[in-house]
C-alpha cells in the first residue's frame, strides 16, 4: 500500500508540474488580455472624446456659416442701397449744379487717375510735383463742391443716409471676414480631430485583435490546465482514501498488540508474577 500510495503521489506531482506550467502560460496570457483591453478601452475614449469634440465644432461652424451668410445678405443690401443713394445724389448734384464746369462723377475718375499714376509711375521731380498739385486742386474743389451741397437740407439728408449705408455696409463686410474665419478655424481643427481619430481608432481596432488573440489563447491553456487539474483531484481522494484506510490499518494492528500484550500479562499475573504499575496501567486501559 505504501508503494501504490507513494506511485500516486509522483503521478499526483508530475500532473500538477505539467499544470503549474499551463496556469503560468494562462495567467500570463490573462495580464496580456487585459492589457491590451486597457489599451483598447482608452482609444476607444479618445475617439468618443475626438467625435464629441467634432460634432461640437461642426455645429458651431455651421452655425457661424450662416452667420456668413446673413452677414452677406445684410452687406449686399446696404451697398445696394448705397449704390442706390450715390445714383440718387449724382442725379441731384446734376439738377442744382448743372453749369458748374466738371461733374462730380469726372472730378472723382481724374482724382483716381491722378493718384494712381503717382503710386504706380516712376516720375521726375517736376512732374510729381505737378500731380501732387492737380491732386490737391481737385480734392479741394470736390470737398468744395461737397460742403455746398451738404449744406442744402434735401441733399443734406441723402448724403446722411448714403453715409450710413457705407458705414453699415463696410460694418457687414467685417462681420463675414470675421465669421468667415471662424468657421475656417474650427472647419480646420475638425479635419485635424478627424485624421487624429482615425489613428485612435486603427490602434483601438489593433487592441481589439490583441485581446481576443490573447482571449482565446488564455481559455485554450485554461482548458488544458482543467484537464490536468481533474485527474489530480480524482488522485487526491484516492491518496486520500488510501491515507485513512492505512491509519485505520495501523491503528487496529496497534490495537491488536496491546490486547496481546495485555493478555499476556493478565496470564503472568495468575500465575502469580509481579506486574509493574506501567503493565497495570496499560492492562486497565485495554480492558
């Protein structure tokens, strides 16, 4: 018995041996799994974050976009109506200044002239010095001409309002260029969220297939560990089982020589022999 007891005790520790290096495999496949849902997890929150992100911008540029374009309605109709005003106000100036040389529209197109050659021509000294004076001679009979007719009160109210129209209008211009870049600015931070997210998620996509890769090895080394696992449970009871039957064993042949022995005493002690106090001690706890 004690040989078969001490076969299965090997066979017991080569099983478990063969195990331990299964469970190792498992767990190690295990922290790799976990890992590489860890890792999977966090692109995958990046990208929630980067979309979030996106939808808001988009949101907001579409919002500024037609901010553009209200911004542009509003600045083509004051130009319309300051074009409408500047027609309206030449037609005056024409009816109460119809003999007064030169008209408004040809002072203003020899002003432009004037001025543009001096910005775009290399002249003499004598002859800029010339166009600075034409230059002068006509701004001054244009702001002549000006002050005369604002001070007619029918002209007066036009020139106001044809003001107004320039300054709300050029006010609306601002407004789409500002608008404008606004929407530019976060049209762009989206294409640069979109190409970030796309990289977050290849690597979230690449920890996925980390983690069921992982995830299959690990219940597949899992499997073979059970399988070593169970025989050496059935060996356990068997071990056991052998262990308690071997201490019941010795126990009854211990039993078995003390009543013998006791007997024997008991016979010495008829026949009159002395038994020591160990021997009485020992036959009363048999009988």
């Amino acid at each position: 018995m004690n040989q078969m007891i001490e076969e299965l005790k090997e066979k017991r520790k080569d099983l478990s041996a063969k195990g331990e290096i299964r469970r190792r495999s498992r767990d190690k496949l295990n922290k790799k799994t976990r890992e590489a849902a860890d890792a999977r997890d966090h692109f995958n929150r990046l990208v929630r974050k980067n979309l979030n992100r996106t939808r808001e911008l988009r949101e907001k540029r579409n919002r500024t976009n037609e901010m553009v374009r209200e911004a542009k309605q509003a600045r083509d109709a004051y130009n319309k109506e300051y074009r409408k005003l500047q027609k309206l106000i030449t037609i005056t100036q024409k009816e109460m200044m119809p003999q007064q040389g030169n008209s408004f529209r040809n002072l203003r197109r020899d002003l432009n002239k004037l001025e543009h050659r001096q910005q775009t021509q290399v002249l003499k000294a004598g002859e800029e010095k010339d166009i600075i004076e034409n230059i002068k001679k006509i701004a001054d009979e244009i702001r002549e001409r000006e002050e005369e007719f604002e001070k007619n009160e029918k002209t007066r109210e036009l020139v106001a309002k044809c003001r107004e129209a320039r300054k709300r209008a050029e006010e609306e211009h601002n407004n789409v260029e500002k608008y404008a870049n606004e929407a530019q600015k976060n049209h762009e931070e989206m294409i640069q969220l979109y190409e970030e997210t796309k990289k977050f998620q290849k690597e979230a996509d690449k920890k996925q297939k980390e983690f069921v890769k992982s995830k299959v090895a690990a219940d597949e080394e899992h499997k073979f560990h059970s399988l070593y696992m169970e025989p050496i449970r059935d060996l356990d009871k068997i071990i056991g089982n052998l262990l308690r039957r071997k201490k019941k064993i010795t126990k009854k042949v211990q039993e078995d020589k003390v009543k013998k022995d006791a007997e024997a005493l008991f016979d010495q002690f008829k026949k009159g022999g002395k038994i020591s106090t160990e021997d009485l001690l020992q036959f009363q706890k048999v009988s």
